[in-house]
C-alpha cells in the first residue's frame, strides 16, 4: 500500500476546519474499495469515490474526526458516534466495511505514514459532545469475583425486558439462531435452534436438566413443554428471573420449570441431574474459572449425563481483536473470550469426554443482522425504553461484531460432553436421530 501524505488542504475552503477534515478523510480511505458519502457541520459533502453510497456518515462538528480517532485506545470511533459527535444514515453494515478497511490500515501503515495522520487529526478541534456519566458504560475490573461477576452480569442483561423485546424474537432467545435458509425468519431459525439442542441432549420425559445462564427461559420452556423435562434455569439476572417466572405461567409449565436466582458457584446439586447445558453463558466465565466451571457442571450430572456447551470462541492461535475493547465496555463488561482449545482441555481435566463438536458462526451473521434490522425499525420505541445512547451502543455493536464472524475471528461452537459411566457414554452410534423428525413446536 503507498505511503498516504496528507494532501495539502485546498485553498478556496471559506472553512478551514472543513478543509483539514476532508484531507484528512482523503488519507484515511486512500484504497478504500468502496464509497459512501460524508456530510460536514457547515453542509458540504465529499465522498472518496463514485457510485452509490450505502451510507452516510454526519459529522456534526469541527472536531467529530479528532474525536473518532483520538486517542488510539480502539474505543473513539465506536463512543464517539454513541454520543453523537457523528451519525451513520443508511447501511450499517455497509458502514462496517469501512470500519475493516480502518483496522488494516492501522496495521499497515508505517511510523512515519501515523504520525503524520496524528498531526492532521492534532490540528482538529480538540471538541467532543459531552458523555453523559449515565451511559458512558463501566470499565472493565479484570477479576471474575462473585460480587464483580454479579455487577457485571446486571449490567449486561438487566435492561427492561421490553427493550430486548422489540428486537429479538417471540421466544426472547439473546444466542445465535440455527439457520437452514439464509431467507428464513428469525423465529423459524431461532426455534431450530432451541430444539436441535433438545435433541443433541437427547431430552426424554422426566429427564432433570439444568440449563446455566437461561436467559428469559426460552429453552427451559421448550425442553419442558415439548420434550416433558422437569427443568432448573440458574440465571445471575434478576430481571430476567423475574420475566421468566411470567413466562412459565403464560407457557403453563410451572410443574415442568423453577428458576434459581444464583451464581453457578452456589449452585449445589450434586449427581441431581441427567442433562445440562449453557447457552451464551460462557463468554462471562473467564478463562481462570474454566475449570471451576466444568467441574460443577460434571459434579451435577449423574454418570452417563450429557452436557451442551453453546458459546462465542476466538479462533486459535489469534490476537484479542481490537474491536472488543468497545463491547467489553459497553455491552459486556468482564466479557471474555477464550478459544476453544482451553475450553475442550478444562472439559477433559474435569472428566467430561468430548462427543461432538459443531461451527455455526455463517448464522451468527444472520442473526445479528436481523437484529440490528429489528432494532432499527423500532428506533422510536427503543429510545423511549432506554435511550438514544444506549440504541446506538447496541446498533453499532451488534453490526461491527459481524466483521468478527465473516472474518472467522470468532466461532460460535457448540459442544456435546458426556460423563462417562464406568466407561459407557449411553450414546447412539451416530447423530441420526438429531436429524429425524419435524422441529417441535413450530
């Protein structure tokens, strides 16, 4: 890639800001494939090619692009449009190609070729639109303690439970749905997904099955009601326990379900159950507790159980992504991700044996994006709930993690254990019987 200089700012500009900021944006898309337009304070345009524009971006001051990338701590661009030194108009997604193209560049760029874009970005105003104490996320605290892990996992999914409706579907399911069709609707692909792990754990009738982490008890309902489990959900939510417990009554399961408001630490039920699983739980374990949870997880289960480990996983051998920084401030606090590789070795040491191993990351795309489409075509009713800030975290958020996922930085890999019985799984031969048969409940 050719050294990007700055180009000098052109002469007949009655605004010199607007100048260095259009230089400036000439350098910072230089091999840009793509094209979208940039709308200025003082209403001009400039776009770095020709074509349709996708997307807009709205600088809505002098100083939004020294606010978007100053300083470099991976975070400006995404706070930066949350409160509103500049809005995206249109195609999100297309947005996160940009986005790429900015994370190559960063890596590509030579000493010298930074600093130089450091001092057109320092000439900028040094201005920024005030962040409102109320929503500028909470800092990451490093350690998975008890009362640390509690606050974070508050943060995380304590958000009216009315917010989460308007975007995600019927069933409230916050994981990746299981896509057969890339055309197919979020409620067909997220109730295949909630019953292809009925059916990887093999639920039968009076089976005991713990689900960690049950969200608002999508797939605790669906294991009771369709597969006739007696179900526990351990949830660290308390907003979300009290939506479950709503959602029982309507499903009218109550026999069939109970909720434990409790971290997986205090769980005690020893040998108590025959099936278990964790859906999006993992990625709040953290890897220094990988092994206290598998072992609590084993020491559920009765010989011959079998457990389902659904979750977001680095692939191999790879960086911390950059990008992460946002969401683990943001979106997730004590977020962390792991590759699978310590996860399968904290699985072994505990006792579990690994019997099947499934990517599904191509429907991670696709559920992200009907989540963002959701979101956004119910703008005015989200911000009423919870804000314009917190609408553009999530916006930004969920379409940048795609990049992730297309990339195969991130895999979403659900994992079958069993616990052996004097050597026996009590497995079929083959995965047959997963595939038998109509989805239940659709």
């Amino acid at each position: 890639m050719a050294t990007a200089s700055v180009p000098p700012a052109p002469t007949s500009s009655a605004d010199p800001v607007a100048a260095r900021t259009v230089r400036l944006l000439a350098a910072l898309t230089d091999g840009y494939a793509g094209n979208f337009l940039v709308r200025l304070w003082n209403g001009q345009t400039w776009q770095p090619g020709t074509g349709p524009t996708p997307f807009t971006i709205v600088l809505k001051h002098g100083g939004a692009l020294r606010s978007m990338f100053w300083p470099f701590d991976n975070m400006g661009v995404g706070e930066s449009y949350v409160f509103d030194d500049y809005d995206i108009e249109g195609d999100v997604f297309a947005f996160t190609g940009l986005l790429k193209h900015l994370v190559k560049l960063k890596a590509s760029r030579s000493l010298g070729s930074k600093l130089r874009l450091l001092w057109a970005l320092m000439k900028l105003p040094k201005q920024q639109n005030p962040r409102d104490p109320q929503n500028i996320g909470r800092p990451v605290k490093g350690d998975h303690s008890l009362a640390n892990d509690r606050e974070a996992i508050s943060f995380a999914y304590d958000l009216p439970g009315d917010f989460y409706k308007l975007w995600l579907d019927e069933r409230m399911l916050y994981t990746c749905a299981y896509f057969d069709d890339p055309n197919e609707s979020l409620e067909t692909a997220q109730l295949r997904k909630i019953d292809f792990l009925c059916r990887k754990l093999r639920l039968k009738p009076g089976d005991r099955f713990v689900d960690f982490g049950c969200g608002w008890g999508g797939l605790a309902i669906h294991a009771a009601k369709h597969y006739g489990a007696q179900v526990t959900g351990v949830t660290l939510a308390g907003k979300q326990a009290e939506w479950c417990e709503k959602a029982i009554d309507r499903a009218g399961v109550r026999d069939k379900v109970k909720i434990v408001y409790s971290d997986y630490r205090d769980f005690n039920a020893v040998g108590q159950f025959d099936k278990a699983s964790s859906v999006g739980m993992g990625e709040h374990i953290g890897g220094k507790n990988l092994q206290l949870f598998f072992a609590k997880v084993y020491e559920c289960l009765r010989p011959g159980g079998n457990y389902l480990h659904h979750g977001i996983h680095l692939r191999p051998h790879t960086p911390f992504p950059l990008w992460t920084a946002f969401a683990r401030k943001y979106v997730f606090p004590n977020g962390e991700l792991h590759s699978i590789l310590p996860l399968q070795d904290a699985a072994t040491r505990a006792g579990f044996e690994v019997r099947d191993l499934e990517n599904i990351r191509e429907s991670y795309i696709l559920t992200l994006e009907h989540w963002v489409k959701r979101l956004e075509a119910n703008h005015d009713a989200v911000v009423k709930i919870v804000g314009e800030a917190s609408y553009r975290v999530f916006r930004i958020y969920m379409a940048g993690a795609t990049l992730g996922f297309k990339a195969g930085v991130y895999s979403l890999n659900q994992l079958l254990l069993s616990k052996p019985d004097d050597g026996s799984a009590q497995l079929p031969l083959t995965r047959g019987d997963w595939y038998r048969g109509e989805v239940r409940g659709s």
